[in-house]
C-alpha cells in the first residue's frame, strides 16, 4: 500500500532533495524500515540508540501524532500521509 511520506528539509539531503516520497508500508516500523532501504540513513536519524522513535521527531499520520495513536505500531493504510517533522526549541 503506498503511503506518501513528507520529509522536512534537514533530512532532504537524504532523499536526493524530495520533500516528498512514496513507500509501501502496514504501520510505522515498516515505514521506516522502507525508508531506509530506499533512503539510507534515515533510520538512524529517526530511532534512538534503543530502536524507539528519537523524542525530539515528531511523526503524524493524517495530521495525528502517532504517539497517540500506538508509536511504531500505530497502522497505515493506502493513501495515509505521514509528515516527519523535527521539534524546533528555542525563543528568547
């Protein structure tokens, strides 16, 4: 099933400057693990040392936070857009 995959501008470098690509996935795991066969050096910049999604990566599928929604086991489906996006802190 293809799911389209937004992928913010800091790790573009690794798509070959795609802001978006399309991979073949049932839940996030697979997600990511498709990323990384087509795009090497994204898991790495998504998972922490312990193989969990890094804290300061937010992931959404369909706008939802998939923390809420079961983290790497959270389901995708055909269609599902999921928007990788890096938490930016800072201020004044």
């Amino acid at each position: 099933m293809a799911i389209r995959v937004q992928v913010p501008a800091p790790l573009r470098s690794l798509t070959g400057g795609a802001a978006e690509v399309s991979v073949e996935a049932s839940d996030v795991a697979g997600l990511v693990d498709a990323l990384e066969a087509s795009h090497k050096g994204l898991r790495d910049r998504l998972y922490d040392a312990s193989g969990e999604l890094r804290s300061y990566v937010r992931v959404f599928v369909n706008e939802e936070d998939v923390r809420f929604l079961g983290g790497k086991a959270a389901p995708l489906k055909a269609g599902d857009v999921v928007a990788i996006v890096p938490a930016i802190a800072g201020g004044l």
